[in-house]
C-alpha cells in the first residue's frame, strides 16, 4: 500500500510532527475497548484534536458508520453541517479529491426568517432548508454545535423520509446535547458515530471526517 499524498499534512516536517502525535496517543491511549481497525483512527485523530483521551471511550459508532461513511465520501457525496466551523475547518484539497462538497446554511437571511417567525432556532431551520433542497439523500451530516440540529435531522429521518449515509453527532453543550445523541443512537437505519455526554465540539466533526477521508484514500491506493 501506497503513503497516503492528499490527506497528509504538506510539509514533511509538519507529518512527522502528526505520525509522532498519533504514535503518543496510541502508546497512552490504553485499551482500546471494542473499537476495530477503521474506527480507531478516527478516535485517534479526536483525540489528536483535543489531548483528550476520554474520546477512548465516549466514541461509540453504529455497525455500518465507517463503511457507509467511506463509500459516502469515495461517490463524492456532500457533507452538511450545522454550523459554517465545520466547512471552513474541513480540509478543501482533500474534500476536493474525492469530489466532496460542503454546506451549511445557518447565517442565511430566510433561515433566521423563519426561526423567529416559527419560534425555532436557526439550527433548525438549517437542516430544514437543507432537506428541502435535497441535499440531505446520502450524504454526511456534521453536527458539533447546535442540539436542536440533530434532533431535527431525526425528525426529517422519522418523519419525511430523508435519508442520509451516515450522521457525525457530536454537539457540545449542557441543554439538549447528551440526549439529542442518545437519540441518534437509537436509529438502526442511519448509521451514526456520536460522542456520549455533554462532550463534543465541530473540532470533533472535523477530525472524525478527516480520519474518514484518509482511510478513503488508503483504500483508493490498496
């Protein structure tokens, strides 16, 4: 197998400095509990992020999120999120290989329209606007920020059909954050990885994509 180009750092100074990091959370990181072979880099890389090792742990993920994940990102599916953190955090070379687009809708004029009229956040109206534009059918949706986002994303899985290939569910928070995850992780049919508790964050999101976009590479060069 080929060293992965695009989604490596530029610089082989700068990749030096991220294999030593992942090799320090792998010597400290302990038991990795049930995690398997693809899902561990993608933990790994959260905690990279953070140098917080209760991600070894807190990370749980559906059966089928790292392969519908990989197969999302290698059709060139779009990522949508919740906030514009994740888009802008998001790697444009490396999306750009793989034909992925990102979107994100918060801060638009009719969006936070309509979340004063309806009495609903804009993360809200977001994922709405989102569903209604179709972008929502196969592809990755990031939630780091708003809990109202993810549960919304449930409520358009539930009850109007949407259908994406896999959620990223990590939002950070004291209201709602724990409990719209636990939610997440009661669907069967849409596969999710999402971080447990009140712990989360798009730096989350970003690192959990960006693990997936370099085992999608890996794959493209086994």
């Amino acid at each position: 197998m080929r060293q992965n180009s695009v989604t490596e750092q530029l610089t082989k100074a700068g990749q030096a400095i991220e294999h030593s990091s992942f090799a320090t959370v792998d010597a400290e990181a302990g038991d990795r509990g049930s995690y398997t072979e693809e899902q561990w880099p993608l933990v790994r890389r959260m905690i990279h992020a953070t140098a917080d090792f209760e991600f070894n742990g807190l990370t749980e993920f559906h059966p089928d999120a790292m392969q519908a994940g990989l197969e999302a990102i290698a059709a060139g599916a779009a990522v949508v999120a919740d906030v514009e953190m994740i888009c802008v955090g998001l790697s444009k070379p490396r999306l750009s290989h793989f034909g992925v687009q990102t979107h994100q809708f918060i801060s638009d004029a009719d969006v936070i329209e309509k979340a004063k009229a309806e009495g609903t956040t804009r993360a809200v109206q977001a994922m709405r606007k989102a569903h209604q534009h179709g972008l929502l059918e196969g592809a990755i949706v990031g939630v780091g920020n708003a809990p109202t986002a993810l549960l919304e994303v449930i409520r358009l899985i539930q009850h109007e059909g949407a259908k994406p290939a896999l959620i990223v569910g990590m939002p950070v928070g004291f209201v709602s954050a724990k409990e719209s995850k636990d939610a997440v992780a009661e669907l069967n049919d849409v596969p999710w990885v999402i971080t447990r508790g009140r712990k989360g964050g798009s730096t989350l999101v970003v690192s959990a994509i960006h693990a997936m976009l370099a085992l999608a590479e890996a794959r493209e060069k086994a």
